[in-house]
C-alpha cells in the first residue's frame, strides 16, 4: 500500500503549494465579493456537490462504492451538512472583515476544538505531547489577537464579533470533522470491517451542506444586515458582482476571475489532501498541510495585487504564529504511546 519516496515528496510539495494558494486567494476572492460572502459561500458549496458527485459516481461504476455504503444511514450527514454550512457562512463572514494574516492564525483553532470534540464526542484520548500541542495553539492564538491591542497594529480597528466568528467557524467545521470520523467508525461496523468510501461521506456531506446553506440564507444573511424581504435583491447584486458586469453599483475588480480560482484552487486542496492520506498517512498530510502556514502569513502580510496596503505585523503576531506552528508540529508528532484510543 505504501508509495515510493518520491511519489509521497511530490504530493507533499503540491499539498504545500495547494494549502499556501488556498489561504492567499480565500481572501483574494473576498476583495470582490466583500459585499456578498454568502453568495461566494453558495458557490463554494455547490461546486464541491458537482465534483465530490461526480466521483461518486465514478467510484459507483468502477464498484469501489458498494451499494451497501450509499445505503448507510443518513442523520450523521444532515448533521454534517449543517455544521460545514455554519461553518462556511460564518467564515466568509469573518473572512471580509479581518486582514488576510489573521485568517490562518484564527482558523487553526480548529484543532482545540477538534481535539475537545474527539474526547467528548468519540471518547478519544491523548498523550500529554499533544496536550501541550494543543496548549501552545492556543497560546499562539490568543498572542496573535492581543496583537491587535496597539493602535495601528493587524487588529487594532477590527470589532471583536470578526475573531470570534472566525474562531466559530472553526469549531463548526471541527464538529463536522469528528462527526465524518463517526461515521467512518460506525461504518466499518455495518459494512462488516469495511471503511466506507470518503466520497461518500464527502458527497452526501456536501449535499445537506448546500442545502443547508441556501435554506440558512435568510437568518445568516441577518448577521450582514439584510433583511429577508432584501435577500433576492442581494443575491442578484452578488450575481452582478461576480459576473463584473457594467450594472453593479460597486467595484467588483477581479471577478469572477479570483472567486473562480478560489473554488478551483480549494477543491483541488482537498482533493490533493485526500490523495496524501491515501499514499501516507492522515498524519503526515496534516503535518504537511501545518508547514503552509507561516508561508501564507507572510505573503498575507504583503500587498497583493487586489490588496495594495498589505498589513503590519506586529513582534507579538510573529510570536504567536511561531507559539502557534510549534504547538501544530509538537501535535502531529509521532506518538509512542500505544493508548491513542480507548478499547471498543
């Protein structure tokens, strides 16, 4: 099962690559788009249904997916779906209203609540390496928000409701994680031994996951401000913008070229990052995917083409991403302990 050396290099080096372009263009795609989040959100969402579908399908005529995996029960991905909704939707959100540097920092609070869920939900157990991993992500967190506390520094002038819903987001989307490993546990057990497929997973996920997004629109969108009766006009507003066309009252520059790249980029992400767990390991995919964060920060911290200022970073913000990747790679260290998990 194991991959040559230089195959697992090659997949690693584009999963950097990937994760570094991911991050810069999430908040290159929000320079047009910062007026309509949702509408890019909607776009996100339903380009996964298309592709994760459509290699289901694949996988169902090559018979890699059985019949009795897409006959799994469904209640765990409606939970799914609404989880990575919240998740998406609250992200962008916060996205539009934060400089691109402290985007990657905020999100990594996915693993405090990734690591809280597992414990809670699955009855996971860690050694004390990982504990004081995940210790030190929070630390660098909290060192990289207080960076704002100065005047003129990365979040000086941004309401605290932008952090903390970038934050949730990440413990939306870590619930959502733990609940596809749950299904992966209880899969096994229906299917006689067998894990189901992650496109399957993935593909029903992101089905509720749209719906969900398009059935939330009405509340979500009162996070902006819009009220339900004002929903269609915006979202024909997010149309004109993404579209760039001579109608749309504001500037929408670098559409729909940089929303597109965004979703491109991102599914290709995903799929690269499910490629290198197949080829080595989920843990060395996440340690791959951690050495693209210091990496983004910095050319976050730039101006950009679409972001000409660019943003200052703090000694403090340096300090917390250094805290942060430490806690991330001490995390995904090769565990000697051989009681990761509890006995069924």
């Amino acid at each position: 099962m194991s991959s040559s050396p230089v195959a697992t290099a090659a997949a690693s080096a584009a999963v950097v690559a990937l994760a570094v372009a991911n991050r810069v263009l999430y908040k290159l795609a929000l320079v047009p788009l910062k007026a309509y989040p949702f509408f890019l959100a909607q776009l996100t969402t339903f380009g996964y249904v298309a592709v994760y579908f459509s290699i289901l399908y694949a996988r169902c005529r090559s018979g890699v997916v059985t019949r009795d995996m897409l006959a799994l029960p469904k209640h765990r991905f409606v939970a799914i779906g609404l989880l990575e909704a919240l998740g998406v939707a609250s992200g962008m959100s916060a996205g539009a209203m934060l400089p691109g540097p402290a985007i990657p920092i905020l999100s990594q609070s996915f693993l405090v609540w990734q690591l809280t869920f597992s414990a809670l939900l699955l009855g996971r157990t860690y050694s004390a390496r990982q504990i004081i991993g995940c210790f030190l992500v929070i630390s660098g967190v909290i060192l990289a928000v207080a960076s704002g506390g100065n005047e003129g520094h990365l979040l000086s002038e941004v309401k605290l409701i932008w952090p903390a819903l970038m934050v949730a987001s990440s413990a939306f989307q870590a619930g959502a994680s733990i609940l596809k490993e749950a299904v992966f546990i209880d899969g096994a057990k229906r299917l006689k031994g067998k894990r189901p497929d992650i496109f399957v997973v993935n593909s029903f996920g992101s089905g509720f996951q749209a719906l969900f997004v398009f059935l939330l629109l009405p509340f979500l969108s009162n996070l902006r401000g819009i009220k339900f009766a004002e929903l269609p006009a915006y979202l024909n507003g997010g149309a004109e913008c993404f579209l760039n066309v001579a109608e749309s009252p504001i500037d929408c520059g670098g559409a729909p070229f940089l929303p597109l790249l965004f979703i491109v980029v991102n599914m290709a992400f995903n799929i690269s990052l499910l490629n290198l767990v197949k080829m080595s390991s989920a843990l060395v995919a996440s340690l791959t995917a951690t050495s693209a964060v210091p990496i983004s920060i910095y050319i976050l911290s730039l101006p950009l083409p679409y972001i000409p200022h660019g943003a200052e970073l703090s000694m403090s913000f340096i300090i917390g991403a250094v805290v942060l990747l430490m806690g991330l790679i001490l995390y995904n260290l090769p565990q000697s302990s051989l009681k990761q998990l509890k006995a069924d």
